[in-house]
C-alpha cells in the first residue's frame, strides 16, 4: 500500500525547524544509532513519549532489559513538535459518545486515567529532574461564537461529574478579566487540571531518563524488516538487528501501514500546523489583556490551540490540513497567519518566525488503544492519542510497561475506553478522503 503523506514528512534525518528544536538546548547524549546483531527482553519501536515511557517503567521499575529503536533523533516527531498541553483526554468521541459507548463508569474510569496521565508527567518531571518549563495550572475551553456559550453550563457541570474535578463557566467579561480579549472570544469553560510544558525539554528529559537507567536508545535506526526467529522477534535496521522476546509498537502517526499486518489500516495520521511569533512587549500582550500561561483551545470541531509561551511569544496550532507537498505546505503557513491575524487583529503587525507541521494520531474507534495484539501474542501497542499525546503518552506508555510485567490485571485499573483492540478504517486505502470530507463538514459546522 502506498504512503498516505509526501515521504518528506518521514525523513527523519534532521528535527523539523521548530521553535521547540531551536531553544531545548543540546541534543542527547548516548542515543548512537544501532550497530551489530543485539538481545534484549522487550524491543520498544519509537523513541517518543510512549517508547520512552514504556522503557523508563519497564527497566527501571521492573528490571527488564529494554531497547528502544527510534528512526530520529530522541524527540523527532510528535513528541518534540506538538503544542505542548498536557490534559486528560485523548479521545474525538467526545462526552456524550463515550458514556453511549462505555457507560458512566466506563467513562469516569477513563478520565481517572486521564488525570494520572497528568500527575504521572509531573512526577517524571520530578523524579528524573526533567526541567520541561512547566506553565499554567488548567485548561480553557473558549466559544469562537456566541452560539458556542449555548448549553455549556449543563455540559460543564456532567464533564465535572465524569471527571471529577470543578469545570468553572466563564462569560465573555471574566474571560477578559482572567484570560485575555478578542472578536472570537465570547466566554470560556475552565477546567481545574492540566498545565503545559516545553515539549522538546520534556522528550529530551525522559531520554536521559531512559539512558541513566539502563535502557539501551537506538536514534536514527527506523525498523526496515521485521522477521520471526525461533519464536522470537528480529527487528533489522540499517546498521544491525535486535531480537526480543515482546515487541512494543510506539509509534503513534509515524506508524507505516508496512511495520506490522495487525496494525496496518489501523491509524489515520492527521496533519497539525504551529506558528510561533517573535517576543511581545507588555503593550502588545495588554492590546488583547493577555493576562493566563493556560493552554487554551476554542470550540471549533477544525481545532485551534494556543498560549503564551515563557519569553512572551505566542503559539497558535491549528488542524484541517491534508497534504504536505512543498506547495500544500506554504499554503497552509501563510492560512494560518492570515487566522492568527484575524483572531488577535491586534497583534497583526506581530512577526512570525517559526513553522512548522507534523501528525497527530486518529483510530477508526476514535479513541487511544493499549494492549497486546489480540492475533499476535507478544506484540504490544500504544498510541492514537488524537491530539492530547503528552499525557496519554506517557500514561500508555507506563501502562503497557505494567501489563507486560502482568503483576495485576488491568481491568482492574486500565478504563475500558483504551482497552479495545485496534480496528482496521475500512477501505483503508481512502481514509485521506474521509479526512478531507469530515473537514468539510466540520468546516461548514465550526460557522453557525
């Protein structure tokens, strides 16, 4: 089957030229591409934050000896270009749909696994020393329209009771008063958790983590060939191979259709843009009242995401892209100034000098998956984390660790929304298409 993207966008040779890249500091140290025939337990494929997780728990809390095979360097794909929120859902079914699908109690176990997801980045942050520059504490919901402010006090109060936590309703005058002020900004709903980070810091921190406690990191060695031996796995990679007993499939959107059959049609990479503007003065943040470090998304189904970042630079995000060709891909920049500059028509003068794209991670069932292959005994999975893939990842990632050393079920403490298996899009081979119609129609939907 052929790629769904222009191969540009899997040339992992170099970091995408990202405002993240350019201030995390000095690369790691320790992750030299693989070199001869090795062994190991478990074969982790993807050194982003679920591979990375999943080592880091594996080695360090169940002595298992772990490699990690990562086609880039540590942090080369989503885990080093995304918006850098750090909240508790991970799914597009949104409210209503997971209680239809999974329950009530199906549901409120699924955002109790999101807010561990949460508190487990703060302890790495703490445990491992990781300085990630931690901003904001909550999230902001905010209604691009007046309609968008319609029903939302009901629907915060039944998200407050499915994740326990108070859900706060803001009108356009407390939002200007606590948060900032815009045409497209006419209230908010406010969440008592979440923060967000610097994602470049926090990839390259747990890296470290990886390394300092054993785990062999393998940068620039992308998985070619996979082959069974002996009822072992082979991974083969330009410079040599791994065999392992388990294989851990950690690759989220960068997920090839070709790595493995159980996998393949299975996931639909979605690309995400992100401009990042020049330090604003005090005068240029008080034109709009910037007064929040939240991260903060609005209410459009074509999602945008923003925040002031450390240093008074601005970070807006934004989806509805479907091709990345070099003349799509200037396309596309130049659309999202033209909505930076219509959102903040304040801050219009304002330079930007930072793009760039990468994927986020959609499934058929719209919502993450963890577990072993049900047809494949000793491959494990963890990824489709459909945008909030900070803490979903990590989480994952430590859940597969923990199932893999099997010491309790994980019924009883995994939520049955990422529990179910992987399923296959069908006719695969058109999910672009469906991509590109469910953004028209979300395009239409995002105007009343």
């Amino acid at each position: 089957m052929s790629e769904l993207y222009h191969p540009s966008i899997y040339r992992a040779e170099n970091h995408v030229e990202s405002y993240w890249a350019e201030s995390a500091g000095p690369e790691v140290e320790g992750a030299a591409p693989l070199s001869g025939d090795q062994r190991c337990e478990v074969a982790v494929i993807g050194g982003g934050y679920t591979g990375m997780s999943a080592a880091l728990h594996l080695a360090r809390d169940y002595g298992v000896d772990v490699r990690i095979l990562e086609a880039g360097a540590p942090g080369w794909g989503a885990s080093g270009r995304n918006g850098g929120f750090v909240g508790p859902d991970s799914s597009k079914l949104g409210l209503e749909g997971l209680i239809d699908q999974f329950g009530v109690e199906g549901t409120r176990a699924y955002y109790r696994n999101g807010l561990e997801a949460i508190e487990l980045v703060r302890a790495l942050g703490r445990d491992e020393g990781i300085d990630y520059d931690a901003q904001g504490e909550g999230e902001l919901g905010v209604a691009h329209l007046p309609s968008r402010m319609d029903g939302m006090a009901d629907w915060a109060k039944t998200w407050s009771s499915m994740i326990g936590v108070p859900v706060e309703v803001w009108s356009r005058g407390e939002l200007a008063e606590r948060g900032y002020h815009a045409p497209q900004a006419f209230g908010a709903y406010y969440t008592h958790c979440g923060f967000a980070l610097h994602p470049m810091k926090y990839a390259r921190g747990l890296a470290r983590a990886c390394i300092a406690r054993g785990v062999g990191f393998h940068g620039h060695s992308e998985v070619l060939r996979w082959e069974r031996t002996g009822g072992k796995h082979r991974l083969v990679t330009a410079g040599g191979s791994v065999t392992a007993d388990k294989v851990i499939v950690a690759t989220n959107g960068f997920t090839r259709d070709r790595l493995h059959p159980g996998i393949a049609g299975t996931l639909l990479p979605a690309l995400s843009n992100i401009i990042v503007t020049r330090p604003m003065s005090e005068d240029e943040l008080a034109a709009h009242g910037w007064k929040t470090e939240c991260p903060i998304w609005d209410t459009r189904n074509l999602l945008f995401y923003f925040r002031m970042l450390k240093g008074n630079r601005f970070l807006l995000g934004a989806r509805a892209a479907t091709r990345n060709t070099p003349e799509a891909t200037e396309t596309y920049r130049r659309w999202l100034i033209e909505q930076f500059q219509a959102m903040w028509p304040q801050w219009r003068h304002v330079d930007i000098t930072h793009f760039w794209r990468g994927f986020v991670c959609l499934s058929a069932a719209r919502v993450p998956h963890v577990g072993e292959l049900p047809d494949d005994p000793g491959v494990w999975h963890a990824f489709a984390y459909h945008g909030g893939g900070v803490a979903w990842a990590t989480f994952s990632g430590r859940a597969v660790a923990r199932m893999i050393a099997g010491n309790e079920p994980a019924e009883n403490w995994l939520s049955p929304v990422v529990r179910t298996p992987p399923r296959k899009f069908p006719l695969p081979w058109l999910r672009l298409w469906y991509l590109r119609s469910a953004y028209l129609w979300y395009a239409i939907k995002d105007r009343r």
